[in-house]
C-alpha cells in the first residue's frame, strides 16, 4: 500500500483535463444535435414533431448509464468497437441533443407570438423569421437554462469512467487502488468537481438574474 | 455484417430481471420518500430557519448538486467504510439517494414555499396560529400543489438515477443487465430490454404520481384548476 | 399626553404611537380610545398611515414609541403568552379577504377553532354553521374560495375572524377590492355586526358607511389624527382646512 501524496492529487487534476474535454465533445456534439431537434420540436410538420417528441422522451426515459452500455458494449457486439472516450463521447452526446433540445424548444416557444406575427407581416419567410428574430431572441433566454446544463454535463462524464475511460471519477479509483484511502480520495476527487461545477451554477443564476431584470424594463 | 439478434436469453433469464426491476423499485420508492422529507425539512429551514441554519441548508444544497452522484455514492460506501462504518450496498445506495434527492427537493420546495404569499401568512398569523401550525396547514400543501410537476420529474429522474448504484454491487436493474450481459454476450439485446424497462418504469412513476397527486389535492380533484 | 384610566368600558387604549419604517415617519404621536360596542371609522387620504395604525393595533407591525392596550393587555409585549392573547381578544379582516385557497369555507372556518382554541371538531363545524349564517352564506359551507365572488369571499373572511369571538374586530378598507355591486352585501354584513354590539374599528373611504354607522370618526393626515369626534358632529362642523377639503372630494 503506497501512501497519498501530492503526485496523486496531480494525477487527479490531471486526469480534471479529460473531464473538461469529454464536457466540451458532449456539449458541441449536443448542441449540433440538439438545435436540428428544438426545431424539429417546433415544426408545422406533424412527423417531424413526433420523431423529435420521440426521440426526447426515449432518452429522457433511459438512465444515461444504460445509453453508455448500449455504445460501447452493445455497439462493439455488433462489431462496431469504439474506444471508450468515443463510445462515451457518443452516449453523452445522445443525451445532451435531448435535454438540450427540450430546453431550447422552450426558449423558441418563450418568444412572444406577437414577435411572430410582427414579422409576418413584414413579409419575412418562415426562414428569416427564425434567422433575424426569433432565434436571437430564444438565445438570449436560452443561455442561463444551457449554461446551467452544462454543469449537468460535466456532472455525467463521471460515467465514463465505467467504460474505462480515465477521467476524474476513474483516475480517483485508480489512486484509491494503490493507497487504499477512499475517503480522501474522493472528498477530493468531489472537491475538484465542485470547483469546475459551482463556477458555472453561479453563473447561470447571475446570468438568470440579469435576463428577468432586462425582460422587466421591457 | 448483418447482426442476428437473439432474445432468446430472456427465456431463462426473465426472473432476475423481474427481480432487479423490483429492487429498483424498492430503492428509490424508498429514497425519493425519505428524501422528499429531507428536503422539505430543509426547505422550511432555509426560508424560515435563522442564518446559521440557512446557510448550512445553502452550504448542503449547493455541494450535492455540483458533485457527481457516482462519486457521492462512492463516499458513501467505499469511504464510509474505511473510516469504520460498514454498511451493505443497499444501505448505502439509499444513503446516498436521499442525500442527493434531499437537495434536490430542498431547491424545489423551497421555489414552492416562497411562492406563498405573505398575506396567507398574515391572515394565518391573526387568527392566531402558531408558526408551525402555519407551516402545516396553510403553507406545505399549496407549496407542494404548485411544484408538483417539478417534484415528479426530480423523482423520475432519481429512479433512472439509480442504476449508478449498480457501480457499488446493489443487485438493481442496470447491475442484472450487466451480470446476465457477461454471461450471455448479447449485449444489445440485453440493454435494449432494460432500457425498454426502465421506460416502463418511467411510465409507471409518472401515473403513479398522478394518481397521488389527485388523492392528496381535494381542491384540484373537485374543481379541476390549477392553485 | 396623560392616558386615560383604562376602565372595563375601553378595550382599545392607543396611546402617543410612533411608526417609522426607516427614515419614514409613518405614524406621529397618534392617540384613540374606542370603547366597547362603538365603531370607528378611520378616514384619510393613502399615505396618512390609517392602515399602519390598524396593522399596528393588531399586532402585525411594531412601534417605535408609545403604548397599545386592548383589554388592558399591552401589544407588542414579548412572549408567546401576550402574543396569543392579542390573537384571541383582536380579528382582523384584510382588504385582500386572504382566505386559504386550498380549505372549503368550512375549513377555513374551522382550523383556527380546532388548531388554536383546540375545540373539538363537531363543536367547531357547529359555530362554522353559525357565523355563516350571521353572514348570510349558509349554502357555501363545502365551496372553495375561488368558487365564490369577492363579496362572498370578504363575508368568509369576517365569518372567520368572527367565530373566535373577539373583543374587536379590525377591517382595513375590506371593501375596496370589491366591484360596487358587492359592497352593499359586505356593508351589510357589517352594520348588522355593529347593531349586535361588536366593537369595530374599520378603515374605510366608504363615507356613507361611515356617516350611518360609526359612532365615531377619525380623520388621518400625514401620520397624525388631525380631527376626531361623533359622527354627526363632526361631517356637519369640520374644524380644518384638510377635513374639509377631504370631505368634499369624497362625495
């Protein structure tokens, strides 16, 4: 039994780099994803509302942990093997496309109706409505609920670490192999996730805070 | 390469998703009501409670909900235990489920509590209630009416929540598709099926918190409009 | 200011009050006897602090100087004992009626009756029935609050107040949320209570209310009571500029 040091709390940090960028590929990934399916969510088109409704609520209503098993062991059975940082990536972006589209479907449908109908009637076309008006404004409201997701995101990579990917929650159970102090280890592990984490909820309440208090003065 | 899926497994091997399906219920039935008692107590403490206790309540709060429940739950069992606390796996992923569910709760009831107007309180105040009868009777039941909605996707979202405690060897749901997985290397049939479950089990919680919702809010029930 | 001695006969004794919220002196060394079975109507302009007096004389705000007294209790004494004696001698009835929207009208009745004085609940659904009835609302014994006007709600929230059985009621411009077509049924309700002897201070802009009820007026400006006397002596020789100014903007 190897006694903790700082080199393993380094190693920790460290291994911080590859949750940020699991975080970053999820987030990207479900974004390009998840905008296609906000829109799709606000489509006159009846079939296109359903396969997005669809898709929503089957990721919404499978635990993210079995969404990682079916890409990396169920993808690999069929002979598709993916290493885990892809398989990973992959799941959490599946995931993120669906509440990241659930979120800013709501954003799109905040905008005020009169904002539609003033467009309207100055003859834009369905795709610059969306372009020039509704869409700046869904950003604006989206930003505090998408910023506040991420936290979700980062919060989830730790799942990669059941596939093998050494991330911050696997290289905590790496160190916990050789020295035997879990409790340590992952108060610290914990800690270092609060200190990417909390930065963020903060920031999505301030941001919150300011786009009420801009919305009032309308 | 055309992949030949095989479900044949299930024949055999039907029990023990049953039972791991079963297990998952128990866990979190359990978690979400202790856990919900947990965060109103808490809630109540952080709008009404004196600075200490509201800054605990803060302090709680905001630690859950920026630290992965995976490595919580690992706190819980693996660290627990090696400061001399032994405790089962079951013991333990409760353990962990109410503390995260309990912060959870704390932020959506608290939304509930304070969206009580004061002039309820007032009025409360002059007929003579004492503060926690106020709390009780006038205060909780309109509070959790109006974040009902909320309270039953955070319960939702708790059971899916749960297979993580598979990571500790709780014998739940995802914990079953893994052993029967290594066993039968259908991989994705078997994760197909469970997911297939927990929809279903998704499904069910929220009829279930429908139908509670309909049996505790009278108000609701006869009139059929929102608080 | 010298007080008054407190016989049985006074159940309201406010004595040189002062209220301030922050810099904002609210209320100015204001003075008022009521004794028992009088109404008191309190009339001003908003902002010259006649619903602070009410809220003050109900225990809900505190002050900075001076002294309250109802049934020879001092307000504003701490202890839970003080408190729970101010609740029981004072009712008070809000502009905003504040029924519970989640209790039927007997309910809301009955759960200061079995949770406060600790009445049985027979006994307490008993006096539910008979307040109502003072109220004229009988038939609403199972509705909710949303199911009723403003009117029906307000004669709610006085049944409810009423059925503690206090030593005075308060109302705080209790109808002025209300259309005019439902004053009248509140009005009502009230002057009956006046008739069956209840002490009563009201605020109220309702001048023929006053003028027909009241026993005494008390006219509020800028934190002070400027004038106060009987009724009719009082509408038929106002003494200040302001009294008369407020009189005549008012009809």
């Amino acid at each position: 039994m190897i006694q903790l040091s700082a080199h393993h709390v380094w190693y920790l940090i460290m291994a911080a780099q590859w949750t940020v960028l699991l975080s970053l590929v999820a987030f990207a990934g479900g974004a390009l994803v998840g905008l296609p399916i906000a829109l799709m969510r606000v489509s006159p088109s009846h079939a296109l509302r359903i396969v997005a409704s669809g898709y929503i609520q089957l990721i919404q209503g499978t635990p993210l942990l079995i969404l990682l098993f079916l890409t990396y062991f169920g993808l690999g059975i069929l002979g598709y093997k993916l290493a885990p940082l892809v398989a990973a990536g992959l799941a959490l972006t599946l995931y993120a496309a669906a509440f990241l589209g659930e979120i800013w479907r709501g954003c799109i449908e905040a905008v005020p109706r009169t904002q539609w109908e003033a467009s309207d009637c100055l003859g834009l076309d369905r795709f610059q409505q969306y372009a020039y008006v509704i869409l700046p404004q869904a950003v604006r409201l989206a930003i505090p609920p998408t910023v506040g997701f991420m936290v979700q995101i980062v919060k989830n990579t730790s799942l990669a670490s059941v596939v093998g990917f050494v991330e911050l929650a696997r290289a905590g159970q790496i160190v916990n192999n050789s020295t035997f102090e879990p409790f340590i280890i992952f108060c610290i592990v914990a800690a270092i996730y609060f200190a990417m984490c909390y930065p963020l909820s903060l920031a999505s309440r301030v941001l919150e805070r300011r786009a009420n208090a801009g919305r009032a003065n309308h | 390469m055309l992949y030949k899926f095989d479900f044949s497994f299930l024949l055999e091997k039907w029990p023990a998703f049953l039972n791991g399906a079963w297990l998952t219920i128990q866990l979190t039935v359990l978690s979400i009501a202790l856990g919900f008692v947990v965060g109103t107590l808490c809630a109540v403490a952080r709008v009404y409670g004196g600075r200490v206790l509201r800054l605990l309540v803060g302090f709680y709060v905001e630690l859950i909900r920026n630290t992965p429940l995976l490595v919580q739950i690992f706190i819980v069992y693996f660290g627990l235990s090696s400061v001399g606390l032994k405790l089962s796996a079951e013991t333990s992923a409760v353990i962990a489920l109410v503390v995260n569910m309990g912060a959870y709760t704390t932020e959506i009831m608290r939304a509930g509590i304070q969206s009580i107007h004061h002039t309820q309180l007032e009025a409360a105040d002059c007929l003579g209630l004492t503060r926690v009868q106020t709390i009780l009777h006038v205060v909780l039941l309109p509070a959790i009416e109006r974040v009902y909605p909320a309270l039953s996707s955070q319960f939702v979202l708790l059971m899916l929540a749960s297979s993580i405690t598979s990571q500790i060897s709780a014998e739940e749901l995802t914990a079953v598709a893994n052993n029967v997985q290594s066993d039968t290397y259908r991989s994705f049939e078997v994760y197909i099926i469970v997911a297939a479950i927990y929809l279903a089990l998704s499904l069910l919680y929220r009829l279930a918190f429908k139908a509670i919702g309909l049996i505790i809010f009278e108000r609701r029930r006869r009139l059929g409009t929102a608080l | 200011m010298q007080a008054a001695p407190t016989t049985s006969a006074t159940v309201v004794q406010v004595t040189g009050v002062v209220k301030e919220f922050g810099t904002l002196r609210v209320l100015d060394g204001v003075s008022l006897d009521v004794a028992r079975g009088q109404t008191v109507a309190i009339v001003g302009r908003s902002g010259s602090g006649k619903s602070t007096l009410l809220r003050c004389i109900a225990g809900l705000e505190t002050i900075q100087a001076g002294k309250i007294e109802i049934c020879g209790h001092e307000v504003g004494r701490p202890g839970k004992a003080a408190r729970a004696q101010l609740r029981h001698d004072v009712g008070m009835v809000f502009q905003g009626y504040n029924l519970f929207p989640h209790l039927t009208v007997e309910r809301n009745i009955t759960l200061a009756l079995t949770l406060v004085k600790k009445q049985p609940k027979d006994e307490a659904r008993k006096k539910a029935a008979e307040v109502l009835r003072l109220v004229g609302l009988t038939d609403k014994i199972s509705s909710y609050p949303e199911q009723l006007s403003g009117g029906q709600q307000q004669r709610v929230a006085i049944a409810r107040s009423l059925a503690l059985s206090p030593q005075v009621m308060l109302f705080d411009e209790v109808t002025s949320a209300l259309d005019p077509e439902l004053t009248a049924e509140v009005l009502a309700v009230m002057e009956d209570l006046a008739t069956r002897g209840m002490t009563m201070i009201t605020v109220t802009h309702e001048m023929g209310f006053a003028r027909k009820v009241a026993n005494q007026v008390v006219f509020m400006h800028r934190g002070k009571i400027w004038e106060s006397g009987p009724t009719s002596e009082l509408f038929a020789r106002p003494q200040t500029a302001e009294f008369k100014q407020f009189i005549s903007s008012e009809l």
